[in-house]
C-alpha cells in the first residue's frame, strides 16, 4: 500500500502488545459482564447481551434533532467545526435519514465543484448514529480543511491520519453528550460504551491484520489451514475469553464477515493505528482544549503533504506503537473507565 513510515515487523510488535496489554483488559471487562448477567460460562451470544431491565440508549427523535444537537456540540468545540457541518446542511448534502431500497452503511466524500463534504448514513436513533454523525463530520473538517492544498494529491490521506480526524471527533465531542443524554446514568453508560469500544476495535483490526498477514506469507495453505489458522488467532485475542465449545465451526469460519479481506487486502490495521492517535489527541485535550483543537487543526490542514510521523507530531502526538506507547495509552483509557464506574 505505499506504506513507508512502519514495516511488517513493526505490525508484529504490535500484534503482540495488544495481546500482553488490551486483551487482558478487555478479559476484566467480560469477566465484569459475565457476572452482571449472572451466567456460569460466558458464550459467544453472551457477548452483546443486554441486562435485565436495561433498554437501547436512544439519544434523540427525529433526524432533525440529530443534526441541530451535533451541530450544538461542534459549536461548542470549535467554531470551525460548526461551519463546516452547517455549510453541509445549508447546501444539502447531509444524506441521513433511512428509506427503503437505501444501501447500508455510512461514509463521508468530499464533492470539489460545490467544495462540501456529502455524508451518507442511515441513521435509526441509536447511540452509533450519533457517533456516526460526529465521525463523518471529523473526516468532513479534515476534506475542508486539507482543501486548500494546491497539490490535488495532497488533499488525498491515508487512512492512517483520515482516522484520527473522525476517531478523534468522537472523543472531542464526549463532554458534551450531555446535549443528547439529559439523564447522568445514562450519559455515563453511552461513553463507557465509548471507551470499550476502542478495546474492543484494537483487539479486533489485530486479529485481522495478523490473519491477513499469515494468508499471505503461506500461501500454500488452502481453506482447512486457513479457517484452522483464524480460529487460533482469534482465540488468542478477541475470542480469549469466549467459552466456543459445540461452535467450533462457527469460529473458524468468522474471518469471512469482514470485507476488508476481500475487497481491499491489508487494509485495517490503519484503523488500530489511528485508534491510538485519538487517544492521545483526546488525552491532551482533556489537559488543554483549545490547544489540542488548534493542533488538531493545523495537523488536518496539511493534508498528506508531509509524512505520517510529522502530521502526528504535529498534531502533538506520536506516530508510535510500540509496547510502551500501549500500556501507557491503555492504562489511560482504563482509569477513565473505572472512573465512570
């Protein structure tokens, strides 16, 4: 993929600190669902269970209500951020709303004649609508803001960067949910949400990052070694406290739902690396606003016109994902968990 900045042995090292740092946590976080749910062994179905009693966050009624609310929560982020949404519902390119015959998914593209970003969604009042939202509107800043690059190829960036500016959004939005969640058990249960699903996201792109790099260093292994080969990894990362007993089979033929793998070999493990960025950029945020939301800017403004390192650093984060860099990112992340508990 043109990728000069990390190398397949760096990939490695992360493979394995993920699996030495975040499983561990992510293990305690099951075990933790495991015992609310009140059942002796925890089974795949088990993992997305609902608590007794417990009802589906829904965070707003109309679409309207989706917008004005996340337009509310950019303004009050960063006026930029508000501008670049508002222009995009002034010229009508928000695509939001489900409908028959729609196609699935969410995505955001920037249109260079009317020089607006277009997202596209499918949004049914659910918490991952308005994460969606917010996500879309992080890569429309980054369209808008990298638009001023005279060099058409630089306004083109990797996805190791593109995430961080949605990723990012989401986590620079957070304090501010209270917009959608009036009521505190409420708001504190959709970020904690939040918060695990960046676990769980780094767990997963590493089961399929090592997956696809094993597919294609043996390439003389047909299907059997191929399913036999997932099952193992899994095991050893996302599936590490999940009881597959009678659903083997199951398992070993899981790798087949992500389309990554089919369509657009060896892309995913940008989206743990990018993980990581919003992290960080959220930590500094937390230590200083309007300084992290200015070198957010300023990073976003270079487009890809200087290398992956460089936009990190200035974005004032690292470029790094090391064992060190992990731990220390993960133990973050976990205390702000445990102190929403």
């Amino acid at each position: 993929l043109l990728r000069f900045d990390y190398t397949p042995e760096d990939c490695v090292t992360f493979h394995e600190s993920v699996k030495k740092y975040i499983v561990p946590l992510y293990g305690k976080l099951q075990q933790k669902h495991k015992e609310a749910l009140g059942v002796d062994d925890y089974r795949p179905w088990d993992t997305e269970a609902v608590l007794t009693g417990e009802k589906p966050l829904r965070p707003y009624e109309s679409t309207e209500e989706l917008v004005e609310g996340v337009l509310k929560m950019l303004k009050n982020t960063d006026e930029y951020f508000y501008n670049v949404l508002n222009a995009m519902k002034e010229g009508k390119t928000l695509d939001l709303k489900s409908r028959k015959a729609k196609s699935p998914g969410g995505f955001c593209t920037y249109l260079p004649i009317t020089e607006l970003s277009f997202i596209f969604m499918n949004e049914a009042n659910s918490q991952s609508d308005l994460t969606t939202l917010v996500h879309e509107s992080g890569h429309s800043v980054h369209d808008m803001l990298c638009s001023s690059q005279e060099a058409f190829g630089y306004m083109n960036t990797p996805s190791e960067i593109a995430e961080v500016a949605s990723m990012g959004m989401e986590l620079l939005s957070m304090d501010k949910w209270q917009e959608f969640y009036k009521e505190p058990e409420e708001l504190k249960r959709a970020v904690k949400e939040q918060l695990k699903g960046i676990l769980k996201t780094i767990i997963w792109v590493m089961v399929v990052d090592k997956f696809q790099m094993w597919i294609y260093t043996n390439p003389e292994a047909y299907s059997d070694a191929r399913n036999d080969k997932f099952a193992e990894i899994a095991s050893e990362f996302s599936e590490a406290f999940v009881n597959w007993r009678g659903y083997e089979q199951e398992l070993k033929h899981m790798w087949k739902k992500q389309l990554h793998i089919f369509e657009v070999p060896f892309y995913y493990i940008e989206y743990a690396i990018a993980q990581l960025g919003a992290v960080q950029l959220w930590r500094n945020y937390k230590n200083n606003p309007e300084k992290a939301v200015e070198k957010y800017k300023e990073a976003l403004s270079l487009g890809s016109s200087k290398s992956l390192p460089e936009l990190y650093e200035t974005m004032g984060i690292k470029f790094d994902f090391s064992e060190n860099t992990i731990k220390e990112l993960m133990d973050f992340v976990w205390n702000e968990i445990e102190e929403l508990n």
